[in-house]
C-alpha cells in the first residue's frame, strides 16, 4: 500500500481518497477504520474510580472469576465491557486473542516461546507470562508468519 499526503493551504477540511483496481478486504478495513466516527473508549476502574484507559498503555486484558481485568503498567483496572466486546473494538493489528480468556497487546510482548510442545508462553515486556492456547495456537503462528 503506498500513502501520499498533499499540502494544500485551499484545502477547508482534511479529504482522503483511495485508488484501488479492486475491493479487497485491505480496502475495506481502510473504509471502516476512517468511517469510524468516535475514538473507541475503554473505561477502567480502580477503586472507586473511573480512569480512560488509552489502548496503547494496555499490556493484556483477562477474565478470571467473573470479571474482566485490564493489565497497565500503571496497575489493573476492572472493565466492564466482555473480552469479545473488546476484542471488536482494539486495533486487530496491536491485539490479539491468545485464549477464550486473554487478549494479549503485540508491541507489549518480549518473546514467544516455542519450545513446549503444543503450546506458546508469551513472555510479557513487564515481566508477566501468558499461555496460548491449543486453539490459538495456529492464529498465533499465522500473525507471526511461522
């Protein structure tokens, strides 16, 4: 995909146009994405109080005992969205779900571990240690192209 921004000090409001030979599924998440018309809001709380959560601080996501806990560095937070509502509304190329009860940020993982058979732990870059699934196993090579 090539992008090329023009200056034009006549120009009101921003104006973007795509030339494609085709409709293709690149096109179509490109149309989405900048039909999208509010920013997508992650409300965490902690304690007795609500914060905004911005996606890119979110470490992973995970259910346990009934709730649903987003991991930041600056602690964990309970959300009140399910792990499917979140998992529609992150950036599919930054999240990815590593089992019925993890989403997993990419630019916050360390390393992949391959060596246990039928399984990956994700080394998380603040120090935590996640497990794919069998069923998302194969998802999980596919992303990273092995």
């Amino acid at each position: 995909m090539q992008i090329e921004i023009k200056i034009d000090s006549s120009c009101v409001e921003p104006k973007v146009i795509v030339l494609t030979d085709r409709m293709s599924d690149e096109v179509n998440e490109i149309l989405r994405r900048l039909s999208e018309e509010a920013p997508k809001v992650i409300a965490g709380f902690r304690e007795d109080t609500l914060e905004i959560l911005e996606p890119n601080e979110i470490v992973r996501i995970y259910a346990a005992s009934g709730k649903v806990i987003a991991v930041t560095d600056r602690g964990e937070y309970t959300l009140r969205q399910r792990l499917y509502e979140l998992e529609e509304k992150l950036d599919k190329a930054r999240f990815i779900r590593i089992s019925n009860s993890e989403i997993v940020n990419l630019r916050k993982v360390r390393s992949f571990d391959l060596s246990m058979a039928g399984t990956i732990c994700v080394s998380l870059k603040n120090g935590e240690n996640a497990f794919v699934s069998r069923r998302y196993v194969s998802r999980i090579r596919q992303v990273l192209g092995i």
